[in-house]
C-alpha cells in the first residue's frame, strides 16, 4: 500500500487530539515542575520551597515523593497555600505524611479546608510537628525571627507587616492580592487557581475558580508586593491537566 504526502499530513493532524488527550490524563497530571524564583539576587535572606493544592485523593506513593523531592531541595521553610485534602476520610493520612517534612512547613486553609470539615487542630499539630505553624489569619516568627510569615484565611485587610523584617504572606486565593488595603510585603504566595488546570493554546485557561482574578499562575507584580501563583499538585474536577503541569517553586527571596 502506498500512502500519499497528503495522507501522511493527514494522519499527523489526526493523531494531534489523541497525543494531547494522552498528555492530559495520562501525562501531565503526575508530571510535577520545579519552577526557580530568585527575587532580589542581592538579598537572599531566604530559599523557600512552595506548593499548594494538594487535593489529596490517597495517592499515597505521589505525596512521600513529594515529600522527599521537597527534603531533598533542603529549603529553609516551605510554604503550603491551602486544599490539602479532597475528602475528610483522606485528611489523616495526607497530615500523616507531611508531618514528616525535614523542614518547617507553614500554611493556610484553602476551600477544601472548609468543605471537607477537617480538625483545624489535626491540621495545626502536623504543621507544628515539622517546626513550622498552620496560621489562619495569624502569624508566626520564622527562620530565628528573620522571617514573619502572615496567613490569610478570610480576612486579607487585617494582615499586617512588620518592619525590619522579610515579610511573606500565605492565602489562597490570588485576588486577595487587591484587597490588602495598601500594606507591603516581600513575597506574597497563593493558590487556588490550579493555573487554569486546563490550558489552550492562544485561549488560555477556559476555566478559573472564583477568586482567582487576574492572577491565574507565576509570578506577578502587584501594588502589595511581588505574588506567585502556584498551579498546585492536584486537580479539581477530573484528573486531567493540560499545557500546565503541577509544580512545586522554589523561590528565593
Ligand atoms: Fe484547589
């Protein structure tokens, strides 16, 4: 059988749906980047791992790799922005595993948090077990009170920063960004937005959550200081992520 130049183009252009629908389910959802951030190569004062959107489904194997790709980065502290599980009867496990974590991890809720009904107090012994502090809208000293690290659950508009020191700012929804009442901070991370989870080429991410606002993924300069949106490590909806895989971002700032 001899096949044309025209059907050879033919099936290139048809096999394109069945690669990228193979990349979305297949691929990129257990694919995890590592995105580098130095902010200020002048000051340095602190290399932070982040990730968020855990939505820990019971993937046991996934999340202590995680874990151990984070131990071996060897951050200062590292930084979680909330949905740490998708479902109550997956949240023991998921804080089982990452307190763990060599280093300090530092977080805040995300809707998760709120929908599935998980122990607020469960969730603060895991983080406090790693040396670091689970802070809805609350603070906490780190890195010997270099660091203050203020989280945001509801209430952006009361977190505060503090002078002489490096001062990073945990929430999870990126459009909170707007609502920090003219207050400064040196790094402010989120999540939330999964990146769009599903991305086209031109269009962009079809979809965002609520609260996203222009914020979808990466870093972006805002009035209240530079913010980095994580694309987080799982996934809402189906298990399918397209031209954005998760990532965890090593940031130094
Ligand atoms: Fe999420």
């Amino acid at each position: 059988v001899k096949i044309t130049r025209r059907q050879w183009i033919g099936l290139g252009l048809g096999s394109v749906p069945v690669l990228a629908v193979a990349d979305a389910f297949l691929v990129e959802p257990g694919w995890i980047r590592q995105t580098d951030v130095v902010l200020d190569p002048g000051r340095r004062t602190c290399r932070l791992v982040h990730f968020t959107d855990l939505h820990y489904r019971g993937d046991e194997l996934a999340l202590l790799a995680l874990v151990k790709r984070i131990d071996r980065l060897a951050p200062d502290l590292v930084c979680f922005t909330g949905d740490i599980a998708e479902e109550l009867k997956y949240a023991d496990e998921a804080l089982k595993i990452l307190r763990a974590m060599k280093a300090p991890l530092y977080g805040v809720p995300g809707n998760h948090e709120g929908w599935s009904g998980v122990d607020a107090g469960k969730i603060s012994e895991a983080f406090a077990a790693t040396g670091g502090a689970w802070l809805p809208d609350r603070w906490a000293y780190a890195l010997s009170s270099q660091v203050r690290i203020t989280g945001v659950d509801q209430a952006p508009g009361k977190a505060t920063p503090e002078e002489g020191k490096l001062n990073i700012l945990l929430m999870h929804y990126p459009a909170f960004a707007d609502r920090l009442e003219g207050k400064k901070f040196d790094l402010i991370l989120a999540g939330h937005s999964h990146g769009g989870q599903v991305r086209l080429p031109l269009v962009g991410a079809p979809v965002v959550p609520f609260d996203v606002g222009k914020y979808q993924r990466g870093l972006y300069s805002t009035p209240a200081g530079p913010l980095y949106v994580g694309t987080g490590i799982g996934w809402y909806g189906v298990r399918a992520r397209f031209l954005c895989r998760p990532e965890i971002a090593v940031i130094t700032v």
